[in-house]
C-alpha cells in the first residue's frame, strides 16, 4: 500500500533511506519532498511528447511510447545514481498524484529486490499539507523577534542562539537572500519551495518554547511570507539589537564584503535606490564607489537610508520592544551579544502576544 503522509513530520518519523522525485526536472525545480533527489522517468521534453501523442493519435500509442522511454531511464538511473545502493535500501518514491510515473518506477525497483514505497497522492499530497500548515493554521510557537538597525548582526546572533539552547527560525537562510537591495547571495527558491522548506521548519519547532525570528519585511528578496507568519511577527515583542553607529559600519564591511569587491554590482544596487534619495545623494554614493571608499559609503547609507527608515517604522510598532546594548560587533563580541539575548529569552518575560 503507498504511504500516506498525515503530517509534515512523518517524513523524518518513517525514516526512508532516500526520497526520489520520479518527476521530470522543471517539476523538481519548482518544488519537491525535502531532501528528494531527481531521478525522472520522463524527462519535460517525453513528458509533453507523451502528451502530445495521448492527445492527438491515442491514449494507447501513448501508454506504449511512455512505457518505453521509462524502462530506458530506469534502466539508466539503475547503472547510475543508484549503481552502488544496498540491498537493505529503502527508498520513497512518488511524482505528481502518486500514478504511474511513481508506480512504474517502484515496480521495476521492487522487481530488484528493494523494500520500495510510493506516496499515496504523490507531490500534491504533500504540497496539501504545506498550504494547510501556512495558510490555514496559526503559528503555535510563541514568536520573538530579533530586531536593530543595518549592521546590527542580527543575522549572525540569530544564528549563534542555537548554541545556546534558543530555537530559531532563520527566514534568510531558508529564503537565499539577506533582506535588503543588498541582499542577493544568489539564486533564490522558486515561492513553493520556499513555503515548502518553511513549512518543515515550522513543524518541527517545539510549541511549548518561544521561537526567535529576525525582524523582516513580509517579502525577503522575491519570496513572500504567508499571512499567519507575518501576523505573528508583527505582534510579537521585540529584542532590539542597539550598537554604534562604528560598530555597525564595520560590521557591514565585513558581511558585504562580497558587494564591495564588485563595483559594478555595487553600482547598480545604489542606482535601486533612485526612488527613494536625490539625484545628488546617489551621485556622491556613486562617487565613493569608484572611489573605494566602503567605509565612507556604509555610514551614508545608514545616516540617509536605512536608519530613517527603520525609525519610521518602529514609530508604528505596537508592542514592547526590550533593548540590548551592544557596545561592538566584531567576531569576538558576537557570542557574548547572543549569550545575554538567548538569557531574556529563556527567562519568559519576553512572549507577549507572540502568538497569531
């Protein structure tokens, strides 16, 4: 009998030894089981040449045509990737609705002597649960958000907290993207595999414990979080990360060090900000790009851009907001900074209305 998924977490509590997409490519790409790897029985262009025939000569024609370039694949992936799998090896298997391209593959698997499973509902059963886990259901773990200005390391703190007992939902990482115009580290997800990996996420938080998240805005590069999400961020209290305005230039020198060494990739990020500054603001940042001058560029960008921004905004916040004082940000200071947040954390004072 396939494998029937009732929640998000049955994948880790089954234990598969691999999970296959049997999907063609731009199918995976799109989305996909976590952690599944690629291995199609029909590739996009025989899956629409299948379709094709089905449509236009016969629905027999096709089944035969289909079933040929499926048995070549298989045949493939059998002296390939999966050449060198045990004979203990088990595997999940599943495609689009859990048919055939899932079924006929595991058929020929079984037919090798592995213990092989396919998903009942395939892909749309999975991607079920993931709508209903984000758009349909509150978030049950109580929110925390890390907040400050560019250049606070809330990134990197949050990613210390961990270490500290303090669980942690990291939005940026799970989205390819640190969150500003300066903030591409390249190829983001496609929206479904983003809300995908957050939906895991999310399910396996323990809802008995706060969970901190970095303070966003309700779309991180191009991919957008869900409304009960961004509901719970919005009301949930707040740690503010407070540093020097040094500090803060320094420690984007350091985490951008990556723009500073493209100037022509640093250059267009500033020209993204014609909307919102002068012409002649933009002309001097410009200036000090060609110019080298990073350090110069990090504060006006502060001053000018980032910190007035954050101000207006934090004017219309409604919740508590707990300040941490951060003197410096360098390497050294960074463990003792998530040492005292991860402390307010644990304490309980910090919950609020941090649920959605």
């Amino acid at each position: 009998m396939p494998v029937t998924l009732t929640s998000l977490t049955d994948l880790d509590a089954l234990g598969f030894d691999e999970i296959i997409d049997a999907r063609t490519p731009l199918e995976h790409a799109e989305d996909a089981l976590p952690g599944a790897v690629n291995l199609p029985v029909l590739d996009d262009a025989e899956r629409a040449l299948v379709g094709t025939i089905y449509r236009q000569v016969s629905p027999f024609t096709a089944r035969k045509t289909g079933a040929a370039l499926v048995a070549r694949n298989v045949a493939a992936h059998l002296q390939g990737p999966l050449a060198d799998r045990p004979g203990e090896w088990r595997p999940l298997v599943y495609c689009w609705r859990g048919g055939q391209r899932s079924g006929a593959f595991a058929t020929i698997l079984r037919g090798v002597g592995w213990r092989v499973e396919t998903l009942d509902g395939g892909y749309k059963a999975w991607r079920r649960l993931v709508v209903q886990a984000l758009y349909d259901r509150p978030v049950t773990a109580p929110v925390i958000l890390l907040d400050g200005n560019t250049g606070s390391a809330k990134t990197e703190v949050l990613n210390l907290l961990p270490g500290f007992g303090v669980q942690v939902l990291d939005l940026e990482g799970l989205a390819a993207h640190r969150g500003s115009l300066f903030g591409a580290v390249g190829p983001q997800p496609p929206q479904r595999r983003f809300e995908g990996a957050l939906a895991m996420a999310l399910a396996r938080l323990d809802p008995a414990r706060p969970v901190v998240v970095e303070a966003e805005s309700s779309k991180i590069g191009s991919c957008r979080l869900p409304p009960a999400l961004w509901k719970a961020m919005v009301r949930a209290p707040r740690l503010v990360i407070e540093a020097p305005r040094e500090a803060r230039t320094g420690y984007l020198l350091r985490a951008y060090a990556d723009i500073a060494a493209d100037p022509r990739r640093l250059m267009a990020v500033i020209e993204q900000l014609r909307p919102w500054q002068p012409a002649a603001r933009i002309a001097e940042w410009r200036a000090m790009v060609a110019a080298g001058d990073h350090a110069a560029l990090a504060a006006g960008l502060i001053d000018r851009h980032y910190d007035p921004r954050y101000a207006r905004h934090r004017a219309r916040v409604e919740v508590p907001l707990h300040r941490v004082e951060a003197p410096a940000l360098d390497p050294g200071a960074l463990p003792g900074l998530a040492t005292r947040i991860a402390a307010m954390v644990r304490e309980g004072g910090l919950r609020g209305d941090g649920r959605s």
